[in-house]
C-alpha cells in the first residue's frame, strides 16, 4: 500500500478524477502526469504515481470481488454483532457498509429487524427525541446498565434513579416524585460521546468522553434484546 502524506489528496473519488483525466473517455485532450500529480498534491513522481493508481485498481477489484461472493448470501452473526455495535458506536450505515463489503440496504435491513434504535441523521432529528423500537421500550433500568438515550441519540450508562428516598437522603434535592409527576420515572445518566480525534486537543488513545444528563424512562431505550447477538454493551 501506498504511505499517503497528511497533505497528499489520495481519496478514492480524486484518485478516481485523475485517472478519468488521464484516460479520457469524451475525445478530450489527457492531462500530463505532472497534472496528474498536482491534483493529488504529490510531488512530481511518475513511479509513485503508477503505483498509486495500482493500488487503487487493486483494492477496486478487490471490493468488487468480496462484494459478489457476499452478494445473495443472508447475514452472519458476525455481521450482525458488527452492525449493532458499529451503528450504536455512531458509524453511518454507508461507512459499516463499505467495512462489511455490503449494500446500505443490507446494512439497514439488519437495523430494522433486530431492533436497534434510531439515530437521527438531520439536524432536526438531532435535535428531538428519537424513536425507540417496540423492543427497547423499558420502563425501568438497574445502574450500570448500558441503554440508548432518544434524546441524546448516544449510548448512556444509568448511574442512578432518582427516586424519591434517593432524593430525601442527599442535600439540594427538591423530592420530585417524578412518576406521579410525568408517569415515569427518572434516572441519572452517563452519556457516551465519541472524541473527535482530528481535534487539537484530542488525546491519542483516548476514543470517548461523555457528559452527565437526567432522564425520564420513557426517553431511555432497554438494549438487553441486543445482547444475544453476542454484543459486548460496555464497550459502546
């Protein structure tokens, strides 16, 4: 494989420019390699370049070919495992697609028939309480229970319930009996969050952070269903 430099543009798609400049298909006029290496910020290397366009010829063939020996076959329980984690780890659908040498379809399709939450895509959906599939639907949670938070659309850990005896005991409480309140009741939670490692402040080897949130149950989604699948929930 070709050592790509942080500044060299060697994606799939420029790769796939250059070599269409190169080769032409419309009677145009080709680019010169020098243009060719100017496009993908490399310094002026036929050799390197050859060897670029090699290799992504090879990796190509090589999807195509994984791609057509998955192709009819159903899913396997390792896919399936890497489907729920990957997709509740905060992968997109396309990018477990292109690892599992599937088609989006197929990826989806295993979201929706084993009951993995939603996770909201646009901005607005972001920005709402997701839904939760009939299978995650709990009404309550034990702590140190890893579940999926609707409205942070993130994997949490329940640290605690605030019930009312919870409440009398610690000082600063206002002793809200949230299931009369809301018909619910009401926990405290650890969100999980993925580090932005093209951050500055990102710290190698560190991959997740999180934050503290209060949420009522009905918001929480059970993922004990998943765990027959054979996925580990406390390394979301």
């Amino acid at each position: 494989m070709v050592k790509k430099k942080e500044y060299e543009n060697l994606s799939p798609e420029n790769i796939q420019k250059v070599k269409s400049l190169l080769n032409p298909t419309d009677g145009s006029k080709p680019i010169t390699k020098k243009d060719a290496c100017s496009i993908l910020n490399i310094s002026y290397n036929t050799a390197r370049l050859s060897k670029i366009i090699e290799d992504f010829d090879e990796r190509a063939a090589y999807v195509q070919l994984r791609k057509s020996q998955n192709r009819g076959k159903g899913a396997t329980p390792q896919e399936i495992a890497e489907v729920i984690r990957d997709y509740l780890s905060g992968d997109s659908i396309a990018t477990i697609a292109k690892s599992l040498y599937r088609s989006s379809g197929f990826v989806k399709s295993i979201v929706e028939r084993v009951g993995i939450p939603s996770r909201g895509v646009s901005k607005e959906e972001r920005t709402s309480v997701g839904y939760l599939p009939e299978e995650c639907v709990a009404e309550e949670f034990r702590p140190g229970e890893i579940v999926w938070s609707a409205r942070h659309h993130a994997p949490a850990e329940i640290l605690y319930e605030l019930s009312v005896d919870y409440q009398a005991e610690k000082a600063g409480f206002q002793d809200t009996n949230y299931e009369n309140k809301y018909g619910a009741k009401c926990y405290n939670i650890w969100v999980t969050e993925p580090f932005d490692n093209t951050k500055e402040f990102w710290i190698g080897g560190i991959e997740s952070g999180g934050y503290y949130a209060t949420s009522l149950a009905y918001d929480l989604g059970s993922l004990r269903h998943l765990e027959k699948y054979g996925v580990d929930l406390s390394r979301l």
